[in-house]
C-alpha cells in the first residue's frame, strides 16, 4: 500500500513538472516595458469624444430639452433592461402607492 501511495505522489510531482515545463513554453516571457506609449492615443480618444459632444451639442442647441431627452438616438442608447426595470418600478408604484415614501427615503 504505501509503495502505491508513494508511486501516486512521483505520478503528481512529475505531472506537475510536466505541466510547468509546457506552461513556461506555451507563454511567452512577459516584458514589464511597453511596446508603444499609450498616452497619444488616449489624447486622440479623448479629444474625438469632445468633437462628438460638441457636435451633439450644436445640434440639440436649437431644439428643447424635452424633445432632447426623448428623441430616438438617446432612447435608443439606452439598454431594454433599464426600460423593463423602470417598467417595474413603475408598475409597482401604481400598485402600491404607500411605498412611495420608502423609495423617497433611498434615493
């Protein structure tokens, strides 16, 4: 029994050795320093979003805020799950109008 038990433990160790030795040749050395420098292109992120807000500003500049918040592009930017979510809180408002305060308490 313990020649067995012992015939296990070499089977683990040498799986073990044999499962290190492919994982160091299967991934490359990591290199602590980057190839390229990140920061141009988070300035180019970075300023595209501010021409893109700028845009959707001189658009919605002459139209009312309402008609903003409604119009199909921001309804459609957000998901259906927050729509069935308000749906929900909604409905169960309408039907149980004494938790209102609760909510009030909250938020």
């Amino acid at each position: 029994m313990g020649s067995q038990a012992m015939n296990k433990q070499e089977m683990n160790e040498q799986e073990q050795r044999k499962l290190a030795d492919l994982l160091q040749r299967s991934l490359p050395p990591m290199n602590p320093e980057l190839d390229r420098d990140l920061w141009p292109k988070m300035l180019q992120r970075i300023m595209l979003h501010r021409i893109m807000l700028h845009r959707i500003d001189e658009r919605a500049r002459d139209r009312h805020w309402l008609a903003v918040l409604f119009s199909p592009s921001a309804l459609s930017a957000v998901p259906w799950f927050d729509w069935a979510l308000l749906a929900v809180v909604i409905v169960g408002l309408c039907i149980f109008p004494r938790s209102i305060p609760i909510w009030l308490y909250h938020f």
